[in-house]
C-alpha cells in the first residue's frame, strides 16, 4: 500500500527549495567576489612590485688558511662550532721557526760585532790620516827650510869661488871647500825633508785607503743589521702565524683539519661565515627602471616554509651579472641571440623583522623578493 502524502507536506517541499536556492546565490556571489578581490589583488601587486625568485641569501664568508707550513699540534675548533673574534681554531708547532728566530739573533749580534770592529777600524785609520797630515806639514817645513839653508851655502859657495879665482886670492881653499860642504849638506838636508814628505803623503793617501775600507765595512755591517733584525721579525711573524684565529665572529664549518697532520702554507683549514646576512636578488634588466635605493621589500625564505621577512634595497650592481663572470659574453659575433641580461640588487634585512629568526639563516639559501616600487 503506498503511502499518502498529506496536502501540507506537499506545499512545504517546494518552499524549502526556495528557501536554498538564496544560500547557493550568496555562495557563488562570495565566491566570484573572492575571485574578484584576489584578481585585483595580484593586478595591483602586478603595477605596483617587482618579484624575482632568483635570490639568495649571503654573507661574508671567511677562508682560514694556514699562514705556515708545519705539523699541526691541536685543532680546536669543529664543524658548525660558533667562535668569537680572536678565538683560537687551530695551533701549528712553531719549534722550527723559533730555531729561525734564535739563528736570526745570532747573525744580529755577529753583525753588531762587525760593526764595532769596522767603526774601530775607522776611528783608527781617521788618526793615521791626521797623523799623515802631521808628517806632511813637518816634512815641508824642513824641505822649507832645507831650501833656505841650500840658498844661502850656495850663495856663501859662488862668492868664496869669486874670492879665491879673483887675484886677490881673499880666501883660502879650505874656505871654499867649507863652503862647498855647506852645499852638499843643504842639498842633503832638502833631499831628506822631500823624502819625508814623500812618505808623508803616501802615509796619507793609506790613511784615506783605510778610512774608505773601513766605513765600507761599516755600512756592510748595518746592512747586515737590518737584514738580522727583519729576518727575527719574519721569524717572530711566522711564530704568531702557527696560531691560526677567527679574524671575525661567526659560525666555522668546511673542517679541513685533523691533529697531526702536515699542513702548507695557504692550505684552506676552516670556512667561517659571520651572521650578518643579506639577499642578492637577480631582476630582469626590464623590471628595473622604478627601483631604486630604500625602497621596501618583501623576503620569503624557502627554507624557513615561505616564511616572510621585511627588507630595504642597499643598492643595485653597476653592471650586469654577465660581466662579472670569468669569461664574460662578446656580443660581436655573427651568431648573436639576444637574452634578457639580470643585475644584482643588494637587498638587507630589517633587523626587527628576523628578531628570533638569525639562527635559521644561512648563507646560500634561496628566496623569493619582492619590491614595491610605487
């Protein structure tokens, strides 16, 4: 037996699916009004920013190389190990550039010593120069007066040869012979004092001889000074260089030590990579014509879930990433296709922005900015 339907039922069926039919409207009004909004949403975002996912975060990476050659003796630092500035990473044996160090200011004080001697040398050969000067002036003044003495026998020698060849016969022989005598003793006299002076001089010139060797041997011997005194220097320099150090607060990683091993001068041991972060965004060379220094801009992280920061344009590169590569592109060839160049834009954090954040960063992590240029 089927069943009846009561007349009042019959007419409130339809009402309930008036009553629906509002409900779905206002559904599909919301709907297409969400759409609506999100449509002018991105056409704004559109006019208004420029967006780029061909960015990353950076920071200053430091290289730790060995400064020395040399066995290491302890690393203390490890993988991921955060460091302060000054602190100590690694340590190399410094016992053979101390050994540098002792032989170096050994030459120094051989060197002093040379000196010394060299500068005696020349005191003394400055003294046998004076005395020369001595001698020379003595010698002249008796060839001075040798020639006075010589002058006058020869005068007395002509006048007694006068006397004795004139008629008179005045003197005798003997006082011509005397005077005679007196000549040849002059003679004599002025022959000696040239000697003297001859050697004198000679005296002098070896003098002169000696003070020139010996001041040469004094500047040979400083030089040998200074050459000491960098060789204890670069000795010393090297000894600081076996403690290697951070030169800067950070956080280590890319180990490359082990205790005992022999490490080159220049060896990498350590990356270190201080927190202080910034984001290099690459734009198209066509979305740059409105950006511009301190315009703001939207950072979202990858990493961090898209998790989004609050940063500022520090500036845009002078040239285009191309021309910064090893082998930049020459356009001057037959084959030539255009591409659409990108410029590195230097984007920093706002500190306020990444408060409790700083430890998740990392230098090379990819984003995605955007910029509001209007």
């Amino acid at each position: 037996m089927s069943e009846s339907i009561h007349p009042e039922d019959a007419v409130a069926y339809p009402a309930t699916r008036k009553k629906r039919r509002p409900l779905l409207t206002v559904g599909v009004l919301a709907l297409l009004g969400c759409g609506l909004a999100w449509s002018v949403h991105t056409a704004q975002l559109a006019f208004s920013t420029e967006k780029t996912d061909d960015a990353y975060i950076t920071g200053r990476v430091h290289r730790i190389a060995a400064g020395v050659e040399g066995p290491l003796l302890e690393v203390v630092a490890d993988d991921n190990e955060e460091v302060k500035s000054g602190q100590v990473l690694a340590r190399i044996d410094p016992k053979e550039y101390e050994i540098l160090e002792k032989q170096a200011i050994a030459a120094l004080e051989q060197a002093k010593a040379g000196e010394l001697q060299a500068q005696a040398a020349a005191s003394e050969a400055r003294a046998s120069s004076r005395q020369a000067d001595a001698n020379i002036s003595m010698a002249e003044a008796e060839v001075l007066q040798g020639r006075s003495k010589l002058d006058l026998a020869q005068s007395t020698d002509q006048r007694n040869d006068k006397l004795l060849r004139g008629s008179m016969h005045a003197i005798s022989q003997a006082e011509s012979d005397v005077s005679r005598s007196d000549v040849a003793a002059a003679e004599a006299i002025v022959a000696a004092g040239e000697a003297k002076l001859a050697a004198a001089q000679a005296g002098k010139e070896a003098a002169q001889s000696s003070i020139q060797s010996a001041e040469a041997r004094v500047v040979s011997a400083q030089a040998d000074i200074a050459a000491g005194k960098a060789a204890i220097e670069e000795a010393r320099r090297k000894i600081e260089l076996t403690t290697v150090t951070a030169p800067a607060a950070g956080r280590v990683g890319n180990k490359n030590a082990e205790s005992g091993n022999r490490v080159q001068k220049g060896q990498p041991l350590y990356a270190l990579v201080e927190e202080d972060y910034w984001i290099v965004g690459n734009f198209k060379e066509t979305q740059l014509k409105n950006m511009k220094e301190g315009q703001a801009v939207d950072i979202a992280v990858d990493a961090l879930g898209g998790k989004h920061f609050k940063g500022t344009i520090d500036g845009l590169a002078p040239a285009t990433g191309a021309q910064f590569a090893l082998l930049p592109p020459d356009n001057a060839t037959g084959n030539f296709t255009k591409v659409v160049q990108r410029v590195p834009v230097k984007i920093t954090f706002d500190r306020e922005s990444i408060r409790g954040s700083e430890a998740l960063l990392r230098a090379g992590l990819s984003a995605v900015v955007r910029v509001s240029v209007n």
